[in-house]
C-alpha cells in the first residue's frame, strides 16, 4: 500500500473533528472522498500534509491551539506523522488546498517557480513549466498575471500546476470543483484524469458525487469525522441506506 | 536653499527607507512589530563608534564586525524571545520595546549619556551641478540605493527571495511547497537586522550619537510605514521618501523648524490613518479563511 492511514484522530479543543479514520490508497489509484459539508474531508487531507501538526505548532499558547492530533500515516512505509509539513512535502505527497490558495501578490510564473523552491536544478524546473503550460494551456496564456486576479478554475488549476512543480508523486486535492461553473468544472475534470495519467495518485475531497464517483476509482464516503462506506461508485449507488443517508440522491 | 533641500532630503529619505523596508520585511514574514529595529540601528552605531573611536580600527573594519555582530544580536532577540511569543502581537511589541530601552539603558551605563560623533567615512566633496555635496552625503545615498536595490534583487530574483514572499503571503500554503517556514522567518530576521546595521553604516557619521537615537527614527519608520501600508515593502520605500522630504522641508525651511522634525511623521501618521488607513500601497485582505 502506498499511503496507510490508521485511526487518525483530531480534536480542536474539545470539538472532535476527525475520529479514528483509516483508509489507504494504493500506488497510481485516483481515489475520491466524499461527503457533506463539515465531514472532516478537509481536515483529514490538512492532517495528512501536516498542516495540522504546523498549525497545532505555531499556535502553541493561544486557545485555537489546544489541538489533540493522533494515529499513523504511512507514506511509501515511512511514518509521516512525526515530519514536520515541509518535510512531508518533500517526499512528494502534496496538498492543493481548497480553493487553490495561489501567494497572490505573485504573477502565476512566480508562483509556478516558488513552487519548484525544492527543485535544485534549473534546467528541470524549466522542463516542468513546459509541461504543466501544456496541460494548463490558460495559465501558459496568464503567466505574466499577478494570480489574485485569476478566476475559481484558473487557481484550482494553479494550484495543482504549483504542486506538480515540485514533482509531486501523490497529489490531496481539496474540493477542485467548489463554486465552479459547469463548463468549467467539466474541463478541470479533464485535466486532473490527464494527471491521473501522467502516473500521479491522487486523493481528492469532493462535495459533487458526480464528479467524483465519475473520476474515481475507487471512493470513501465521510459523515461527522468518520470514514462509513468504501467501494466503487456503482456499488455505492446501489446500496439505499447510503444514498439516502450520506449521499443525498 | 532647494539643492540643500535636495541633498539632505535625499540622505535623509534614503536612511529612513533602509531603515523602513528591513521593519516592513519582518513584520510582512514572520508578524513580528519590532519596535526595537531602530535600537539595532543605535547599536550599530555606537559599535562603529567604539571601533573607531576607542579602539582605533579603521571605518570599513568596524563596519563589517559591528554589522555581523547586530544581525547576531538580531538572531538571538528573534531565537529567544520573538519566536516563543509570535502569535501574541501584543507582547512581541512590549517584549520588543523592552528590548530597545534596555539596549538604550545599557549604552547609558557604558558610554555614559554623551553626545558623540564619528568621523566622516570619507572627507572632501564633489562639485555637482555647481552644488558642493560631501562625499559622505553621496556615500549614505548611493549606499542606501545599492541596499535597496541588493533587497530587490534577493526578493524577486532568487530562490529564497520567493521563498520569503511566499511566506510573507500565505505562510500555510508555503508549508506545502517544501519551504521551511521558521527557517525563512529566522533569516528574515538576519536580513531585517542587517538593513537596520547597513542604515546606521552609511548614516551613523552624519547623526550626533547618544542613547536616546533609537527614538525618533522608529517614529519615523511607523509612519512610513503607516503610510505606505503596512507590509508592503514599495509601500515602505515611498512613505520614507515623502517623510524625509517633509521632514527636511520643514527643517531647513520653517525657521526653528528642527524642533518639529518628529512632529511632520506623527501629524502625518494621524492624517493617515484618519483618511486612508490601509496607507498608499496598501492591500486590504479580505478573510479567506476554510
């Protein structure tokens, strides 16, 4: 198994938000995680890249963050659980947060090439812009563009260029298709299946079952911080009780 | 009168932005209100003046040793004591302060409350444009152009420039990239304590010295930085340029007028923050929060 997540536990304060999740994901899988809103399918991908642990870490001493963190995360069988974010980053599992959070004083260039920070080489990090300008001809077209005037899908796409930037080997993308036109969300669905088939796994949080089941291999479905249903779409549609109760359809 | 106005407002608004942009920088990167930058200044200073005054070293010499030693000095406040209360502003400001009175208290002990003066880094002057201008005037204003535009240059043009940025924008987000983001913040501070040193380097002889010198250039910097908008680093270069031109103005051509010098940045800062609060570069950030 390629990532194995075992009883991952969060509580902010006294909240718990994440309760004792286990899942794994299996090299070169596309594997969606759905839900409804408040789920833990954001946290649960933040934990996974760390960002729990960073944010439990700077804000040590204030209220927000009495943050309890616990369970395993093997990553390629190595613990990533004890790694601080930027380290977990390295090893080529990379988060695209939700709603792309492109550094936005930055044209899309800078932010491309701040993505590669960890790409000593030049000569591959120029490589790399050639490659993702070819699967995201549109920011090709705005690189010159300070990124905090891109639209909802050119930052999803930014964001997930910026990650592949730094030859990500495991992508978490967080909710791609959030407050995106039709049209759009059917031409980023595209281009995330092409990054699929560069031989990228990735773990994808997504509110639109649709779009998920239809992109996924294999899928989880969360409800109130737990994983409650694994399988294929199919299998998961038949069965009433979560298509009535979890999926809403 | 205009080409002293020039000359001087030039000296003057060229410290200031050094001295601006390095407190601009790590309060964009790391969220720290050092309200001791311009202490690192003094200490600077009066280092330069110890090398060459007392101990007989030359200018250059004392320079280099007093500019490691500050951006050390700089490190080890931001190690032990900015870093442990970060996410409380409040008290990086206080325990900040503390620290720039007791550098002050401490220089009072030492060197006693004296006014002193080092010795021009070079003597003479050049004839331009009919205008007689020293060579120190020419040496603090193309010493602060080159420490900007070096600034410039690191932030735009090299990896860890981006890296600083990065995290001046989104601190989470960098995590992400692989930055090691207290790592960044660390040798923010060491480049934020050097520009306070190099200020003091290229100015430290045109400013009488004395334990209290840290007071009205930190007074000065808030407003420019207030009316720049702060965090943003071209914000700070401009609102030190309009300071110290204000500031030299009134100076050299209200009669008395140097008792006023203080009194230009904080009307200023008021009108400010009254008219425009987010100052003239500034951006105001909407919560994007998840």
């Amino acid at each position: 198994m390629y990532l194995e997540v075992n009883g991952i536990t969060v509580l902010y304060d006294r909240a718990m938000v994440l309760n004792d999740v286990s899942f794994h994901v299996d090299k070169g899988e596309l594997v969606s995680l759905v839900g409804p809103n408040g789920a833990g399918k954001s946290t649960l991908l933040r934990a996974l890249a760390g960002l729990i642990r960073w944010e439990k870490d700077t804000l040590k001493g204030t209220t927000l963050g009495k943050i309890t963190l616990e369970g395993s995360v093997l990553f390629g069988g190595e613990e990533m659980m004890r790694l601080p974010s930027h380290d977990i980053a390295k090893r080529g599992l990379i988060l695209c947060p939700e709603r792309g959070r492109p550094f936005r004083e930055m044209t899309v260039l800078e932010n491309l090439e701040a993505g590669a920070y960890l790409v000593k080489d030049k000569g591959v990090v120029k490589e790399t812009i050639d490659r993702v300008y070819g699967l995201f001809p549109v920011l090709d077209k705005r690189r010159g563009q300070v990124s905090g005037t891109l639209s909802g899908g050119e930052r999803t796409m930014l964001s997930i260029a910026r990650a592949l930037m730094s030859q990500a080997r495991f992508l978490l993308i967080d909710e791609p298709s959030v407050g995106l036109a039709p049209l759009v969300k059917e031409d980023l669905f595209s281009r995330i299946n092409q990054v699929h088939g560069m031989g990228i796994t990735i773990l994808l949080s997504e509110q639109d079952i649709g779009f998920a089941f239809d992109l996924a291999t294999r899928n989880y479905v969360m409800s109130r911080g737990k994983v409650i249903a694994e399988g294929r779409a199919d299998d998961l549609l038949a069965d009433e009780l979560i298509r009535k109760t979890y999926l809403g359809l | 009168m205009l080409e002293r106005i020039l000359v001087n407002g030039l000296v003057t608004s060229g410290t200031y932005a050094v001295l601006a942009v390095g407190f601009s920088l790590i309060f964009g990167v790391a969220k720290i209100f050092n309200m001791a930058h311009t202490a690192l200044y003094m200490i600077t200073a009066f280092l330069i003046f110890v090398g060459t005054n007392q101990l007989g070293f030359p200018y250059a010499l004392s320079a280099v040793v007093s500019v490691g030693a500050t951006i050390g000095f700089g490190l080890i406040c931001y190690a032990l004591l900015f870093d442990r209360v970060k996410v409380h502003q409040t008290a990086v400001m206080i325990i900040s302060l503390a620290v720039a009175m007791l550098g002050q208290e401490i220089l009072l002990l030492t060197l006693s409350g004296h006014y002193r003066g080092i010795a021009p880094f070079v003597t003479g002057s050049i004839d331009i444009l009919g205008v007689a201008v020293l060579y120190q005037h020419l040496f603090t204003v193309l010493g602060c152009l080159a420490t900007l535009f070096g600034l410039w240059a690191l932030l735009t043009k090299t990896n860890l420039g981006k890296a600083i940025r990065a995290v001046a924008q989104d601190s989470e987000t960098a995590n992400l990239m692989g930055i090691n983001v207290s790592r960044v913040c660390l040798i923010t501070m060491g480049i934020s304590a050097g520009l306070a040193a190099v200020a003091a380097v290229v100015a430290a002889p045109l400013e009488p010295l004395h334990p209290g010198m840290w007071m009205l250039p930190l007074t000065m910097i808030l407003a420019a930085v207030v009316l720049g908008g702060l965090g943003s680093i071209k914000g700070s270069v401009f609102g030190a340029i309009i300071l110290g031109f204000a500031e030299t103005i009134v100076v050299t051509a209200v009669p008395g007028g140097s008792f006023l010098r203080g009194a230009v940045s904080l009307a200023a800062m008021v009108l400010v923050l009254i008219a425009r609060p987010e100052g003239l570069f500034g951006v105001v950030f909407e919560e994007e929060r998840l």
